[in-house]
C-alpha cells in the first residue's frame, strides 16, 4: 500500500517562529505547509528561504480569472513548491490556465502538484445555498473534484470524510491532501469532523496536514514522530 505523508502546518506570522518548527522537524515530517498568513506577514523571500531543502506545500488558494491566475502561478516558480492551490470554484478554464502555466513555466522534474480546494469545510449546507449552491456540501465537492480533475488539476484538498466517496467517484489517481487531522486524545481545537492519522491513512490519503497537534505540542518532534508512527502502522 502506499505511503501516508505528512505535512506540518507552520501557521504563523512569525519568521523566527516558522523557522524554528521547520528545523525542529526537520527528517521527522515529509513536508511543511504555509498559507496565506506566513505569505502575507513575511514575503515571498522568506517563503522561499524555508523551501530551501525542504518539501513546501505553498497554500495560497488562487482564485482569479484564468489570465491572472496563469501569471500568479507562473511567479510563484522561482519559490519551488511542491504543492500548490487553486480553487476549483473558479471554474474550467481557470483551472486549464493554471494546468498550463505549470506545464510552460516549471521545469518538467520540479512541477508542484496542482490541488484544487473543493467546498471550504467552513461552509454548511445554508451557506452554499446562501450564495446561490442548492446542493449538499457532498455533492457539491464531487461535482468540483470531477471538474478540476478533468481540467488538469493533479489533486485536491478535502476532508477526512470526503476521502471515500471521492475515491468512489475519481478513483486513485487524484492526489488527496487531508487537513483537519487529529491523533488519539489530542485537542479537537476549532477543526468539527475529524480523523486520526490512521484512519485517514486506510482511507486512502496521500497526504495528511496536522498543524496545532504538532506546534503546539510540548515536543513537536516527538508529536511529528508519533504520528509517523501511526501512519506507518496503518
Ligand atoms: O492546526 P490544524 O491541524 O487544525 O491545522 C490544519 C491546517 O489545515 C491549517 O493550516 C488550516 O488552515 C488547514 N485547513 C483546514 N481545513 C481545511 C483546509 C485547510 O484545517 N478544510
């Protein structure tokens, strides 16, 4: 069976802090994760300072008309990303624009693995119908992750629980990276349904993203190693 990986979610705003989870785990996690807010606080440099020899999953979640998407995508190459994160939600061709701005701008042993970001797990079924959506969030991430595969992407975030019936619907070829992850006992913190490490890992995650179990843990090291373990045991 394949590997689980796992990605530490360094969120913060932080450089020192980032820094300083990043070479603690260092040989311990498969890849570190920063979004929006390391990005925004501290600059691409900075980005790119803490990719060096290391696996980054950049999550930005670009979501833009399909030019500007292209353009955003073919800037960020010089960062060396391994992941990186679109929203399916902006449809068809912004996702082939983003498909192509990989394929033309990075070279062909370093492209990142193109995620598209389905149904925000903050969003129920009254807030989608709020902004026009009728359907379920289940459905509604099935018909997304059917149409940001067939429009190039490589793979999606989703949740634990979508995991499955994505599987059902897409097979094994979608990359699935599965935030929202917690071990046994640890502090569900603001994250509503969620599994551990394991269970992800049977379900047939190829990535798993664990933030606060991790950072805030007394030993972040030995919080990192334990969930490897976990993962290697499934
Ligand atoms: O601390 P925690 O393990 O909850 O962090 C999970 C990480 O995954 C955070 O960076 C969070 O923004 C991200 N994430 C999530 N749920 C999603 C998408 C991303 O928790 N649906």
């Amino acid at each position: 069976m394949k590997r689980t990986r796992l990605i530490a979610a360094l969120d913060t705003q932080t450089l020192d802090q980032a820094r300083d989870w990043a070479e603690t785990l260092d040989g311990t996690v498969d890849a570190i994760k920063l979004g929006m807010e390391f990005t925004y606080a501290q600059g691409l440099s900075a980005v790119r300072d803490l990719a060096r020899n290391r696996t980054l999953f950049l999550d930005l979640k670009l979501h833009d008309i399909p030019n500007t998407v292209a353009k955003g995508l073919a800037s960020l190459a010089p960062i060396g990303a391994s992941l990186l994160t679109i929203h399916a939600a902006g449809g068809s061709a912004m996702i082939r624009a983003a498909r192509q701005a990989i394929d033309a701008t990075y070279p062909p042993l370093h492209r990142p693995v193109l995620l598209a970001v389905t149904v925000l797990t903050s969003l129920d079924a009254p807030s989608l119908n709020d902004i026009g959506v009728p359907s379920s969030p289940r459905e509604q991430v099935l018909r997304l992750g059917r149409l940001a595969m067939t429009a190039g992407a490589d793979g999606l975030v989703c949740s634990a629980e979508e995991i499955a019936p994505l599987r059902d619907a897409l097979g094994e070829s979608p990359t699935l990276v599965v935030p929202g992850i917690r071990p046994e006992g640890a502090a569900a913190d603001d994250q509503k349904r969620i599994m551990t490490p394991r269970q992800a890992a049977l379900a047939g995650a190829d990535w798993i993203v664990v933030g606060r179990p991790i950072t805030q843990a007394a030993d972040p090291k030995v919080a990192a190693e334990a969930i490897q373990a976990e993962l290697a045991s499934a």
